[in-house]
C-alpha cells in the first residue's frame, strides 16, 4: 500500500491547486517541506528511505488559496546520480560506486543531499541533513543558490539537521560531532553565520544522535547506546549507519549543559532506548525535563531500509516519553506521557520551545501495529496523556506542522498542515486541520504522489524566521 511513498518523483511542475474546504485568511505564507524523492542512480538503487536524493516541495497560502511547486536540490550528489547514474558519494547506508583499491585509500566525500529540514535565517535559507553540508535556496522559486558556508569556528563531521533557537537569546544552538581518536561533540552557539563554541563533550565510542533539546537555561545531550567505533569507518568498508552497533550495557547517557559558560550541570544514566526526535525539553526546579519519541531499542533503522518498507514490513513504534533529569545528581526518572505512538514530533515552536509546554503533534499507527506504516496525525496532551487523531484508511500523513493564528489566544489556536498520501489513487494532498478541534477544514490535491520526506518549515509572508 505505501510504496508509492517510496518512488521516484520524476516531475516538477508549478501548479494552483483546487481547495475543498474553506481555509483561514489569515493563512498568508508557505510551507515548504523537505524529503527524498529519487531513489536510483542509473540500475542501482539507494538502500535506504534516509538515502534518496533531497527535493523541496513549497506550498503557498495566500486569499484562500493554495500554490504548490516543486523542484530537486541541485547538488553534486544529484548530478552523480541523475545524470551520471551513478552513486558519487556516501549516504546514510548506501557506499558510493567504489573499487576495493579505492575503499581503502580514498577519502570518502561528504553527501550534499540535504534532505531532512529547512531553515528560514537572516537573508539566508537553508536546506539541512546530517553532514555539516549545507545548501541554499530561494524560498519562492525553489531554485539551488549553492552549497552554503558558514564562518566555522566549529567544525566537525556530523551534525544535526535539528538546528534550535535559543528562547532567551534567539542565536541557533546546534552541535558538530568530530570524529578522532577520542571523538568530541562540540556544542555552539551561531549568529550572523558566525559560529562560537559553548561546549564539548569527549566521546571514546559516540552514538547517533539524530536531535537534541534546549531549555531556557540548557542544553541537553542525549546518547543512545548506537555506537561507534571511528576507525570501523576507515576499516570495516561499510556504509555509514552499518558501522554502529547497539551496546544496551551503555545505557543511555543525559548530559547536560549550561548555556551561559558550557558547564556540565548533569551527567545521568537511563535505561537503554533510541530515539530519532526529542519534542521538548524545558527547566523544572532542580532538574531538567525531557520529553522524547522513544524507541526500545535501534531496530527502527533497519526497518527503514527501501526493500522492508516497500514489501510492508512492520514497522517499530515510538511513544512519548519523559524524563526527568536532576541536576547535580545521577537520578533519571522515566514516564511514558501517553499509549499512542508518536513520532515527527511538532510543538507550538515560537511560544514555547525550551519552556513548559502542553500539546505535541506527530503522526502516529492506527491501533497501535506498525503493519500499515504511519497511518494516522495524533494530538497529545503532555499533562494528561489524552490524544485526538486523525485517521482515513488508505491515507498516509506526514509531519504535522503547526500555524499559530496571528492573535492566537491558546497554545493550539491555529491550524496544522500535513502531507497526505493516498495511496490507492497514488495522489498527494496538502491537509488543514483545526488545531484545537484536531477536525478538517480544508484540503488541496497535488496533481502527482509526493514521497514520504521528512521535515519542513512554515514561513509568514511578512516574517521569515525559524519556527524549527
């Protein structure tokens, strides 16, 4: 059934879509969303979803109106594999086209296909992924302006594609991870393209870390027991992801930093899991809370792999979970916040990121079985546990991005935009839901199936500021 997400998107069309529903005026702006779309080069195929190459998808919202275009980033890991049809340059779990000779003695290129997220910045807007390899575009047209490079003071081999905006200060808080002998991550704060370090944390066998999580006060690493020994990369001839291993002995490591001077404030253990996306964090007392998306353990990655997803294998599920770290101390206490599953987590950003908070977004699984893929929008409530969805047979959602009404006078007085996949007539559409209500107001239909992709960002008309 949901293969069509995982196909190649050939098309890029400009199109004014037809809208059922009536959409709030207020709704002026775009949404632009970000995710794999090609997944072959030539007769070779990518291996895994994370592995596809980036196209941007924007939706225009102006006098109840919706505009949609669509279009590749241009990058030299598109060319190789659009035109030259071959695989130029490592993804998450595929190798590029290399001879053994070249495996051991070449040095592998960083991808710049930047496929995850979108950040709106000052005159600058940028496509994302996990390389430090950035790439700029133009918000409106979705053209390639090239690979972006900021003034780094900070540098590193990984990062991630989960920038956030420091709720006191507004710089961008993210992290590199640099790989050595004894691995470091290294912290940083950004303002104006300048980069200046907060702090660093060694790491003798570092973990995947797809996100982290700022307080007003904090920032807060957590490691997952998926690691890494570095020199498997130089040794072991595998793709990316295939080099980590899933040590549960490890537990899972909260460390916590204060952001004014990158003191070390909390250095915890929890009990194993893994996780892709945090959903908030925010300062209580002594101590830190930390709400994820948590999976038992790293089998999530391996399900996630093209030929798996494609034959409808199951697919593990995260749940919100919080933890609340002390700070000073060792102690981790463990709540699960609700029975469904939750996962591309989104908050009401601007109000309340790094700061308590009461209602999540995510896309969730119709009767709590990963069978059918991710089927269903669930809105959370943090403080009780209770959900609402949204669910239709055959349908399958993307991340859901909240709007906040421009006098909004609740936490979820807005909309909440989706894409959605129908997978029987192998359409997508651009969904609207009532926040508050978690109800329809409004839908537009793509003219083609949009893959599955991964995050995106709403921008104002008259503001273009992040809202990660």
């Amino acid at each position: 059934m949901v293969r069509a997400g995982f196909t190649t998107l050939d098309t890029e069309v400009v199109a004014d879509l037809e809208v059922r529903g009536e959409l709030p005026r207020w709704l002026t702006g775009a949404l632009v969303r970000n995710g794999p779309a090609r997944f072959e080069a030539g007769d070779r195929s990518f291996r895994h979803w994370f592995d596809g190459q980036a196209m941007l998808h924007r939706f225009g919202f102006a006098d109840g109106r919706v505009g949609y275009r669509n279009r590749y980033l241009d990058t030299p890991s598109l060319r190789s594999a659009r035109d030259d049809g071959r695989i130029g340059f490592g993804e998450f779990a595929t190798d590029p086209c290399r001879s053994a000779f070249d495996r051991l003695f070449a040095r592998p290129a960083n991808t710049s296909n930047a496929n995850v997220n979108v950040l709106f910045g000052d005159g600058r807007d940028l496509a994302l992924t996990e390389t430090p390899i950035a790439v700029e575009f133009d918000p409106d047209t979705l053209a390639t302006v090239g690979l972006a490079d900021p003034t780094r003071a900070v540098t590193g081999h990984l990062t991630t594609a989960h920038p956030h905006v420091a709720p006191r200060t507004g710089d961008l808080v993210n992290y590199v991870l640099k790989f050595g002998r004894r691995s470091v991550y290294r912290v940083y704060r950004e303002r104006g393209g300048v980069r200046e370090p907060v702090a660093e944390l060694p790491a003798d066998r570092p973990g995947y870390l797809h996100s982290f999580a700022v307080t007003e006060r904090h920032v807060v690493l957590a490691v997952f027991p998926f690691v890494v020994n570095p020199l498997s990369f130089l040794l072991r001839g595998k793709p990316f992801i295939e080099n980590y291993r899933w040590r549960p002995e490890l537990g899972t490591r909260f460390v916590v930093f204060r952001q004014d001077d990158g003191a070390v404030v909390a250095d915890a253990r929890a009990e194993p899991f893994f996780a892709f996306h945090h959903i908030n964090a925010y300062d209580r007392d002594d101590g830190v809370v930390v709400d994820i998306c948590s999976y038992p353990d790293a089998g999530v990655v391996d399900a996630l792999y093209l030929d798996r997803v494609r034959a409808g294998g199951d697919l593990p599920l995260a749940f919100p979970t919080r933890y609340e770290v002390d700070l000073g101390g060792a102690a981790v206490r463990v709540t699960r916040l609700a029975g469904e599953a939750l996962e591309l987590p989104r908050i009401a950003y601007r109000d309340h990121n790094g700061r308590d908070y009461g209602v999540a977004y995510g896309v969730g699984a119709r009767g709590g079985s990963g069978r059918d893929f991710l089927n269903q929008l669930v809105k959370l409530d943090v403080r009780t546990g209770t959900t609402r969805t949204w669910h239709e047979p055959g349908r399958y959602p993307g991340e859901p991005v909240f709007v906040p009404a421009p006098d909004a006078r609740g936490e979820d007085d807005g909309v909440v935009l989706s894409v959605v996949l129908d997978a029987a007539a192998q359409r997508s559409s651009l969904l609207v839901l009532d926040a508050a209500r978690f109800t329809e107001l409004a839908r537009a239909e793509v003219p083609h199936a949009i893959p599955f992709g991964f995050h995106g960002q709403y921008t104002a008309a008259t503001r273009r500021s992040p809202d990660l």
